[in-house]
C-alpha cells in the first residue's frame, strides 16, 4: 500500500497495541490499473484490528494483540491472494518517562491462494490459420486451483521523543520467514527451473521523524524500504501536518504530503484528515515509468 502506515500489522508485527488509545480499528482499499482491465481485476482489501493489554499508565511496558486479513486479487485469472494474522507484541519502556520504547512482534497466519483456470487460455488453443482461439480445446492443467500454507513474520520497533516534541521511529521486520511452498503444481516443483517454488522471505525496513515547526504545524518525513527475492522497492517521501482549532484540545488534524516509490516507478500524492479518534486517507499514485 502506498499509505504502509495505515496498515501497521501488515507494515511490521511490532506495532500490534502501539497507538495512542486503547484499541484501533483500521481498514484499506486499492484499485490499480483500471485502463488495462475492463473487469477491474487488481483489486485488494485489508484491514485489521489490536489492542494494548496493560497499558495503565505512560511509563509501564505492555502488550499488544491484533487481529488483520488481507486479500488481493490479480489478472485475468482472478488470482486470489487471502490470509489472517494473528500478531503478538510487546513494547518494553526503556525510561521512567516512557519516552522511549523497544517493541517486538510475532506474527502467524493462514494463507489461501486460488485461480480460475476457466478463464486461462494457452498457446495449445491458438489456430495459426484463422488466428483465433478455442476456449474448448485442449489447455494445460494445473493439478489444482487452491493451495493452503502457513506463514510467520516478526518485526522489532524502537521509537523515542525528545523533550523538544520530537518523535522518532525506526523498524525492521522479516515476513515468509518459513518460506512455505506455493506451487499451483502437485510436485511443488517450478518447471523451468527444476526448484521447488517457495514464497520468498521477505525484509521490511522502515522509519520516520515528526518535527514540530511550531504550535499547529509538524513536518513528517518517513521512508519504507522492501526486500524479497529479486524484487525490491522504497517509499521515501514527507507529510505536512496542520492542527485546527483549539490546539492544546483539538483532536482535528489535516495532512498534505507526497512520496516517491523507486526505481522510477511512481509519485505518490497523499492527504489525510484526523477527526477526533477517526483517521481517514486517500492517495493517488502517478506512473514516471515506462
């Protein structure tokens, strides 16, 4: 997601409990790529839910449980990507202000993957002399459409404030640590390679800073790097935050910002508003590419 930090659980175990209230609820959605499917094929929800457990005053450490899902669906073939997490944390105060915390996370879950092989068309039912294809002739076979795995992800957090107003964070996480196998294929085995085809462990390291300009405005620049097998991406980028109304008071915050995902990939323009103990976002993202 181009918001990451508006999917803590899914961004880095870690975070599980560590919100300003007791618990949070949160919920995601993104569309891409309508231009080049009609159908509306690159789809994906998520959400979650956490808790601080023990929480009772600023300068105790406490525990986190949460809750989260995530579903994604891709291609002409409906590929379905859909799991639950269950996330443990807990977040140790590291002075007797409780201005300063390490929190580690464990996370498991339960992956299903499908597709649609009735909408798969292969190069078996492609006639040369008429150039058209024959859904009905003979395709390839997959063995089978769903597969069920299980995954493990953990994550560690440090995050500190100055007396300055200062907030600082930084984190770093492993997901797929099991890399669990997620072959369409009876034998598991990639046929062009001869290997068994595994889910990649994936490396998440992310971080940022709000620095208070004044009263109402606070500059907040964050980045998020991602690593996993030959792909690899990062987030860099900063938002402006302005509070309105009363500003000992107010819970009312506004938020402008934008970020760019590399290499040459994508400007991200972001905005959100903060109401109370509602947060709501929304982003639009620019191919530079080619």
């Amino acid at each position: 997601f181009s918001q990451y930090n508006a999917s803590p659980m899914l961004l880095n175990p870690a975070l599980a409990g560590m919100n300003s209230g007791d618990y949070r609820a949160y919920a995601n959605f993104r569309t891409q790529w309508m231009t080049l499917s009609k159908r509306n094929t690159y789809r994906t929800f998520a959400g979650g839910a956490d808790v601080a457990i023990g929480k009772i005053t600023r300068a105790n450490s406490f525990a986190g449980i949460g809750l989260s899902f995530y579903s994604d669906q891709a291609g002409e073939l409906n590929l379905n990507s859909n799991h639950v997490d269950l996330t443990l944390a807990y977040h140790f105060m590291l002075n007797r202000r409780g201005t300063m915390q390490l929190s580690a996370g464990l996370q498991g879950g339960l992956n299903v993957r499908s597709i649609n092989q009735s909408r798969a068309v292969f190069g078996s039912q492609y006639d040369p002399s008429t150039g058209t294809t024959d859904p009905n002739g003979v395709g390839e076979q997959f063995g089978k459409t769903r597969i069920i795995f299980a995954d493990v992800a953990l994550g560690m957090l440090y995050s500190a404030m100055t007396r300055k107003g200062t907030n600082i964070y930084f984190g770093f996480g492993l997901s797929h640590i099991n890399q669990p196998k997620i072959s369409f294929r009876p034998s598991g085995i990639d046929g062009e390679n001869g290997k068994v085809e595994k889910m990649a462990m994936k490396v998440t390291i992310h971080g940022g800073v709000s620095v208070p300009v004044d009263n109402r405005v606070a500059i907040m620049p964050s980045y998020m790097i991602l690593w996993q097998g030959n792909s690899y991406e990062f987030n860099v980028g900063c938002h402006v935050k302005a509070t309105l109304g009363n500003v000992k008071l107010s819970k009312t915050a506004i938020y402008f910002g934008g970020y760019y995902r590399g290499l040459y990939d994508a400007v991200i323009v972001t905005t959100r508003l903060d109401v109370k103990g509602f947060t709501c976002g929304l982003s639009y993202d620019f191919n530079i590419s080619k």
